[in-house]
C-alpha cells in the first residue's frame, strides 16, 4: 500500500489592487499555494469557492465589496434551451477528446490568438504568455483530477477547455478558442459540454467560477439558469452557504 505525500501549502494575500473586473473597485486576493494537492483538498476548496490556476488555490477578500459570487449550475434542473440544441446542431461535426493538461506549439499559438482577438474586441490586457507560463498556469498542479478537453473541427485544433473533475461535479477553470470560428459558438458549446458530460457521469454541479453582474467578460453566466451562487466565505471547517438563483 502506498501513502499519499501530505499537500505543502503556503498562504498569502495580495495588497489592495484595481480590480481586474470593476473599474471603480479595489480587490484584495487570498492566496493558498498547494503542492501534491489531493483530490478530496482540492474537492473541498473548489466547493468552498476557491479558483485554480497550477498550483494557486485564489478567492476575493474584499471587505467593502461582495460583486463577485462564486455560481453554479444545478445539472440535475437544466435542461437545454432552443439555443442550446442550436449550438449542439452547429457543432455535431465538433470532434472532442478529454486527457490530461498538456501544451503544445498549438496551444501556445491558439492562446495568443485568442488573447489578441480580445484585446481587440474588449480592450483585454494581452501578455505574451511562454510555454513556462502556460505549464505554471494550466499544466502544473492538475494532479489526477485536472484535465483538459480539446475540441477538432476539420482536424484543426479550435479550442481548449481546461476543467477540474470533482466527486459532485466539474470546475471550469478556463477556456479559449480560434476566433475564426466564432460562428460555432464554442464558447456556449463548452459549457453546454461540461453540462453534458457531467449529467452522462451522474455528476450534479458545474463550477463556473465568479460571476459579476457589471463585468462583460463575467456577466455572461447569467444565462445558464437556474443556478446557485455562494453567500458567505467559509473556511475548511465550514458549510458554504449556496442560495438558488431562479430570477
């Protein structure tokens, strides 16, 4: 019988900064850095509303402002609108596979792109993003539960969804997607996947992270309704309170 090496965790947070999602606003950022992150840890943070990135466990603790509201979708209650069999319609050439995070001269190249079709369109901050980079962000800490699914249209790599799978459920860490194929909606077609994919395991919630109804690049998640969103900031040792959204 083997043994689990014990996570290593460092904790910080960040000074007050302007906030990356209201102009007006200052954010404050908990910080837990995990090494050999065990899947029931990071279960539980995720649950809790915690974000990863690599090997960074991240949460907002802002005293005067609450904007920001970890949310997710009950797939035991959604059901797919009109829209979304579209979007299913659009894509049933789409090819998919799930594996773990890797990167490639591709993913590299299809992150830039993305990233610059973004600036352009919102005015987003482009930093020109190395494989080290990429590999600390999106490769590293993914441990056994951290996967990525790539999605192929005419063999050409389209888009790279990067996700947590969980005891209850799936965490949406971060997608991007070739702008030349706006057209198939592969953003809405990757959360209508996750949805799919947790119903056909019998898992009953996606993470999609932090919704901000002022945010454009965040008010988004508004759309996938009914949902739950987060009241309070609990510890380890503590129940999150998640409230249904319905209106």
């Amino acid at each position: 019988m083997t043994s689990r090496i014990a996570p290593k965790i460092i904790e910080f947070s960040t000074l007050p900064n302007e906030c990356s999602y209201l102009k007006d606003r200052f954010s404050i950022m908990q910080y837990k850095y995990i090494e050999n992150c065990s899947s029931l840890l990071n279960d539980e943070l995720v649950q809790r509303g915690w974000r990863r990135f690599g090997r960074y466990y991240s949460r907002p603790q802002c005293k005067e402002c609450h904007e920001c509201k970890s949310l997710r979708i009950d797939t035991k209650i959604f059901s797919f609108s009109k829209n979304a069999k579209r979007t299913f319609k659009k894509n049933k050439n789409t090819l998919f596979t799930v594996q773990e995070p890797t990167i490639t001269s591709e993913h590299i190249s299809l992150y830039e792109k993305y990233h610059k079709h973004m600036q352009d369109k919102k005015g987003w901050k482009n930093y020109k993003i190395t494989p080290n980079n990429y590999h600390e962000l999106y490769v590293a800490g993914a441990e056994k539960f951290g996967k990525e699914i790539l999605y192929y249209i005419d063999n050409k790599l389209v888009g790279v969804d990067l996700v947590d799978f969980l005891d209850d459920g799936i965490s949406s860490i971060y997608f991007f997607y070739d702008p030349n194929f706006a057209d198939f909606s592969l953003g809405r077609y990757s959360i209508y996947m996750q949805i799919q994919l947790a119903k056909n395991f019998g898992l009953r919630w996606i993470y999609l992270g932090y919704y901000v109804k002022n945010c454009p690049s965040l008010n988004y998640k508004d759309r996938y309704r009914p949902y739950e969103t987060m009241r309070n900031n609990a510890t380890l040792d503590e129940v999150a309170d998640w409230e249904i959204e319905l209106e």
